[in-house]
C-alpha cells in the first residue's frame, strides 16, 4: 500500500502521523480497533506490527490494509515483546517521513476518541503527549482491585525511585515526535514489556522533553487475555530499582562533590 506522510491532521498542527498498534494474538480485537482508530482522526494512518501470531491476526491485517490505504502492516518474524514491537514501529515511520507517531494497544483499551487530544498537545508544542489515567478527569474502567492496585502502586514506586512529575510513567497510549525521539539513544534499549514505557518516559525527562499529561478513561479490554504476566513485573521492578539506585548515586556524588569545591 502506498504511504502518504504529506497528509497533515485536520484542525491540528501535530504534522503527519502514525498510530501504531503491536499485536499477538489480538485477531477478535485488530479489526475494530483499526476502524476506531481512522474514524477518531480521519487524517491519520494506521501501523499494525504483529509479531507472527498464531492466531492469524497478521493475516487480517493484510486483509484489512488491501481494502483502506491509510492501513500499512508491519510483519516480525517472532514474538520479541513490547518494546522491540515499538522500536520496529518508531523506525518505520521515520524512514517514510511521519512527525508523530502514536503508541496505541489494540485491545479497546484506549479510546481513538482521545487521538485529537494528543495531537494537538504535540502540535501545541509537547514532544511527548501521555495519556494519563492518574491525572484530574482520567480514570480506569472494569479493572479488578488488584490489577488497579498493581498499577498504582509501581507508579508510586516508579516516581519516588526516579524523582519523576510524570503522574502515568506506565501509560501506554501516548504519542511521540519523531524528531525528538532520536535524542533518546533508542539503540540502546532493551527493556521488553511494558517496562518500555517506563524506560523511554525516564529518557525523555532526562533529555528535557516537553511533556503533557492528557487525562484519558482506560477500559478493560474488550476480548482476549492480557499479555501482562510475572516475567514482565519483575523486568520492570528490576530495571527501575537499578535506574534508581544508579539515580540516587549520582545525585550524592553531584552533593559530595559541590561541598569539596566549596571548601
């Protein structure tokens, strides 16, 4: 199918952009979310990075970006997780000229009614736009105590182990300028689950990124079994508990070090 990264966003001034959707096994979701996702902004394109799934979901994507050119489908050969999915997302859009690209799950977890939201903080001069469930006016629907209780609670200990203002550091419907995105070293990530989002929210604010909070409703999913598990909890305790000693370090010695040159 043929790009068209010329095509600006209605009534926005984000530039040319693309919504990625990785997916394994989302083939009762896919379908639905992709029609959702160009009803909610008719000047977007769609990027659907699927990892092989067994379940044919590869396969309706291609169907689905035969009949509608706004739809582009990027094949893996492998399951390799969250972060890869996206990396591949972020490297593809770059190569054909996209400003903006949005990460989006494909579970209708997210609302495509929020897209113009985080365009337009882009075009308003965020180079990343959150879309925030732990700010005033967002919030979660249907999640069990625990699931709610999980979350919460890694971004308390997420925030206070980094020194992060960022309210949602998990969030994982977001949008990105591209430009900015190169600043952040992307060859050197590793992070597979959903730690990714932790990892690059930690790069931007290092980099000095213009963030923007945008208070989104996060629905459980409509179909199929979350992918969120064991593995993916402890990659990401793991990682933030050594981001954040590594952290605290150098701000001791940047102290230990003001208190020498004074004396």
């Amino acid at each position: 199918m043929s790009q068209n990264p010329d095509r600006n966003i209605p009534g926005s001034d984000a530039g040319p952009a693309v919504v990625a959707i990785p997916t394994y096994n989302e083939r009762d979701n896919i379908e639905t979310a992709v029609r959702a996702a160009l009803d909610g902004c008719p000047g977007i394109d769609v990027l659907v990075v699927d990892d092989s799934s067994p379940d044919g979901t590869g396969d309706l994507a291609d169907a689905i970006s035969a009949r509608e050119d706004r739809v582009h489908v990027l094949h893996r050969a492998e399951k390799q997780g969250l972060g890869a999915a996206y990396l591949a997302a972020f490297a593809w859009a770059a190569e054909r000229g996209y400003r903006v690209v949005v990460e989006m799950d494909a579970d209708g977890s997210h609302d495509p009614a929020d897209l113009p939201r985080l365009l337009d903080a882009i075009g308003a001069g965020a180079e990343l736009a959150i879309g925030s469930r732990y700010i005033p006016g967002g919030s979660v629907e249907n999640w069990a105590l625990h699931r709610l209780a999980l979350s919460r609670c890694a971004g308390i200990y997420t925030r206070a182990m980094l020194g992060l203002r960022v309210r949602d550091v998990t969030a994982g419907y977001r949008a990105y300028r591209l430009d900015a995105l190169q600043k952040l070293e992307l060859d050197t990530v590793n992070s597979v689950g959903y730690c990714f989002q932790i990892d690059l929210t930690w790069r931007a604010v290092k980099a000095g990124f213009t963030i923007s909070e945008i208070p989104i409703v996060f629905t459980e999913r409509r179909a199929g079994a979350s992918k969120m598990n064991g593995a993916i909890t402890i990659e990401a305790l793991w990682n933030v508990t050594v981001w954040g000693f590594a952290h605290r370090a150098r701000q001791l010695r940047r102290v230990f070090s003001r208190g020498r040159i004074e004396e």
